[in-house]
C-alpha cells in the first residue's frame, strides 16, 4: 500500500505535468501567436485546441475497459502518454517558429498542439481513475487539494514563466525546458507498482455490457443522484456568464498587459494555490455539503466585488489598481476552495470499477455548460453593459446556491 505522501507526490507530478501544455495554449500560446503576426481569426481558431478536453468523456470507458494488468490498468495508460507529450515537447522545440505566418507551417503547429491536448487529456481521465481507486475516503480532500494545487502550478509555468522565458532564452531551450519538467513528473508514476488490479478485472467481468441506459441509471436511481445531478449543471453557470467579462474589464479599468500578466494572472494563480490549501485543511474539519454551501456564497461575495469594479467603471470613479489585483487574488483563491470541495464530491460520487468514465462525466457536465454560457455572454454584457450584466450574474449565483441545499438534505439523510 502506497503511503500518503508518497501517494499525495504522485498524484501532484501528474497534475503538474498535465497543466503544463494548458497552462501555455491558454496563457503563452496567443501572447506568442499574436508576436509572430498570426491573425486573430486564426488566434481564435486555435481555441479548438481545447476540445478534446470537452470531448474526453466519449474515450473515458474505453480507458475503463481496456489496459495493461501486468503495467497496472491505469499506469499503462499514464505512462505511455506522458512520454509522448515528451516527445510532441521536443518536436515543437525544433518547429521554426518564424515561419508561423505561413498557412502549411501554422496547420502543422496547430496538429502537433492538438495531439498535445489528447494525450494530455487521455492521461486526465486515466490520473483521475488511478486517484478514485487509490484514495481512502479520508484522503480525498487531500488528493483533490493536490490536485488543484499541481495543476495551477502548471498553469503558472506553463504559461507565464514560459512567456518570461522567452524573453531569455530560444523557443529551442524553452521547450527542452518544458519536455525536460514532465519527463521528471513521469518518475513517480514510474517508481510506483500497482500491486493488485482489482479495477479492470472487476470491469471486464461484470460492466463488459453495461448499456448506456444502465449507466445513466446510477445517476439517476435515488433523490441523492437526481438532485446531484442539478448541482453539477448549475454549478459552473456564474463562471460561464461572466468568464468573457472579467478580464475585459481589467483592461478597460486602463490595466496594461504587464500588469495583467503578473498581478492578476500570476498573482491569481498563486492565490488559487493557497486556497486549495486552505480547502484542504478544513476538509478535515467540517463537512463536505457544508464547505460546498459556504464557499458558493462567498463566491457570490466575491462576484458582488466585480460590481463594485463594474460601478467605478461606469461611473468614470478612479480607484487604485491594487484594489482591482486584491478583488481578482480574492476571488482565485475562492474558486480554487470551492474547486477542491468539488472535486472531492465527485470523486466519491465516482465508482471504482467506472472511475475514469464516472469522473470524467461529471466533469464533463460542469465544462458543458460553463463553455455553452461562455459562448453567449460576451453577446449579452455588450448589450446591457458591465454593472448591470454583473448584477444579473450575481443573483443567478445566489439561485444556483438552491440546488445545493436540496442536495445536502438528501446527503445527509444517506450519510
């Protein structure tokens, strides 16, 4: 038995190493596209990069059902994986980065990025499986705060060291750098021996015919399920409306692109990390279903300090940039609390013969419809404008804190 911390290192490198890639196709890679004279359609183009993050769920029992048991079910996915993202790392490093104004060299930039995203993905669904498996229920909010934790960090290098980077040093010695880091976060999944693979046998006897109205049947067979269910829709409804807002109106507020790299982004991703932490230590304390309830609300506190951003806006009120980096750090760290509660509810919602498919479906709900919103909401503040649009978005907040409730009664009644 692995363990925990051991357990907890594991589980940090392969988060790590997975936020890697995201951390720089979203962060690095436009800052990086645009330098080169890429145009913007083809800039927003390479937003498909993220789909198979979206899509991930369709291969996820496929990850389930098949895999190596002499390896270990799931490390025989993780680790092929792993070395391949290595090795598409070393292939970009030699890509001629000058010539990504030519339509042949960008198509084969953007193949090379995607198989980054679906092996990157691929191992998510994997690393999330071996974590529901290898986790005790008192580990889970240990594992999750990890979780979080490691994938922010690479989020951080991934995105803002390696623009910081390039400043420094060649496109060349950068990506060796990058190759160089998810090759050392592959030796822990290396070292560590699957002693039984209770996982796949027990799949591949029992689930092999499972349909997919049988499957559904599990989310939907008690009251505790269903009403789980509304809160994995609602949940990320409020980041969806008002994703495409926030940042627009830091650079509206007169924030330049230095001050939004390094104070809010960088300064943001490492108040997430600390609110992870936090999420961690009182997980040990209090309930789940109670921590989901009281960081969802002070998610909506901190959505209401947007208004107050948006008012000052509207109203041509001066304030102190360090009031806008206070407001954005505040928040990231309530997400990244509020994230880890999350996670950790799904993962005990996420059974150990379908871990992969369970997690990556719950999962899959949530991005849904925070990425369907996200689409329509830049629409809807240019139409009605900050402050109103961010009042709207508070109150919607403060309706799908309901859901939540109706959960927890029946959460406790089964607990």
């Amino acid at each position: 038995m692995l363990n925990p911390a051991r357990l907890y290192v594991l589980l940090f490198s392969l988060y790590w190493a997975q936020g890697l890639p995201v951390g720089f196709m979203t962060h690095a890679l436009p800052v990086i596209l645009r330098a080169q004279g890429v145009s913007l359609a083809h800039i927003g183009g390479f937003g498909l990069l993220m789909l198979p993050w979206s899509i991930k769920i369709f291969w996820a029992p496929l990850v389930d059902r098949f895999g190596w048991s002499k390896l270990g079910h799931y490390r025989s996915w993780i680790i092929p994986t792993q070395l391949l993202s290595v090795v598409i790392l070393i292939l970009l490093s030699f890509f001629p980065i000058d010539e990504l104004n030519q339509p042949f060299t960008l198509s084969i930039f953007f193949i090379l990025f995607l198989c980054l995203n679906l092996t990157g993905a691929t191992q998510d669904i994997a690393t999330d499986a071996l974590a529901v498996n290898l986790l005790k229920t008192d580990q889970q909010h240990w594992g999750n705060t990890f979780q979080v934790i490691g994938s922010r960090l690479g989020f951080i290098v991934g995105g803002g060291v390696v623009l910081w980077a390039l400043d420094g040093f060649s496109w060349q010695i950068t990506f060796w750098m990058l190759a160089l880091i998810v090759l050392l976060n592959t030796l822990p999944i290396l070292f560590y021996q699957q002693s039984h693979d209770h996982t796949a046998q027990h799949f591949e006897t029992s689930q092999k015919r499972v349909s997919f109205k049988q499957y559904f049947q599990y989310f939907t067979h008690s009251k505790e399920l269903r009403s789980w269910l509304v809160v994995l829709v609602t949940f990320k409804v409020a980041d969806g409306l008002s994703g495409p807002l926030l940042k627009p109106l830091m650079v509206d507020l007169r924030l330049n692109f230095t001050q939004i790299g390094v104070y809010i982004t960088m300064l943001g991703a490492c108040a997430a990390l600390l609110g992870a932490a936090i999420a961690g230590y009182l997980l040990k304390k209090y309930a789940r279903a109670q921590l989901l309830i009281w960081f969802s609300l002070l998610k909506v506190l901190s959505l209401c300090a947007y208004v107050g951003l948006a008012f000052a806006y509207e109203q041509k009120i001066v304030i102190s940039h360090w009031i806008v980096y206070v407001v954005n750090a505040v928040e990231d760290a309530i997400s990244a609390m509020l994230l880890v509660v999350m996670l950790t509810l799904i993962m005990q919602y996420s059974r150990k013969m379908l871990a992969g498919t369970d997690f990556t479906f719950q999962v899959a709900i949530m991005a849904t419809m925070s990425g369907g919103l996200y689409t329509i909401s830049g629409i809807l503040g240019d139409w009605l404008g900050y402050f109103i649009y961010l009042n709207i978005i508070v109150v919607v907040a403060m309706l799908c804190v309901i859901p939540m409730f109706i959960w927890k009664q029946h959460y406790q009644k089964n607990g």
